[in-house]
C-alpha cells in the first residue's frame, strides 16, 4: 500500500513539473518546495528492491535530459524551447530528489548486507 503512496507522489511530482512547465506564472518558490517533497516522498516510498536498477537508470536518464535543456530547448525553438526548458528543469528537480533518496537507500542496503 506505502508503494502506491510513492508512486502517486512521483506522478503528481511529474504533472505539476509539466504544467509549471506550460503555465510559466504558476511557477513560485512554493512549487519547488512541493516538487522537491514529492520527489523525496517518492524516492522513499515507491521502488522495491527488485526495480532500484531500473529507477535509478531512469532517473539518470532524465536528469541527463535535464542536463541538455538549453541544447533541446534550442532546437525547438522559442516559446515552444521555453515551454520545453521550464519542464525539463521542474522534472530534474522532482527527479533527482527521488534518485538522491533511492540511491543513499541502495549504499545503506549494500553496507548492511556486506556486514551479514
């Protein structure tokens, strides 16, 4: 049941980061204190140990995406790069708070197990 809670706060990370991302004038400090809650909720609650692999290379794979927002946003092109941009930067955010979270789990997992 916690699982569910975890994803539900990733996919609601995800669709704030989207239309902060759209509508420029919903961005506020509040709204990165929301994404960055919700991306330690999800990074805590969601993955089982089975699926760490899988979200961590996820997670990488967007913040790298996160990484090229200026190159991506060029190409695309105006207003439309600056839409583009702005989402990028929410997700990286959500992102990399939920990969921080999975990823001291993981070291902290490893070193017990290492010690048994």
């Amino acid at each position: 049941m916690i699982k569910k809670y975890g994803a539900y706060a990733l996919l609601a990370g995800l669709v704030i980061a989207v239309l902060v991302g759209i509508f420029e004038q919903l961005e506020s400090e509040w709204v990165t204190v929301a994404l960055v809650i919700l991306g330690l909720a999800g990074g805590a609650l969601n993955v089982s140990n089975e699926k760490t692999a899988d979200f961590l290379m996820a997670g990488v794979a967007l913040m790298l995406a996160a990484q090229v927002r200026g190159e991506i946003a060029d190409v695309a092109g105006g207003s439309l790069g600056g839409v583009i941009q702005r989402i990028l930067e929410n997700i990286y955010v959500v992102t990399a708070c939920a990969t921080l979270v999975l990823a001291i789990k993981t070291i902290v997992t490893a070193a017990r197990e290492k010690q048994s």
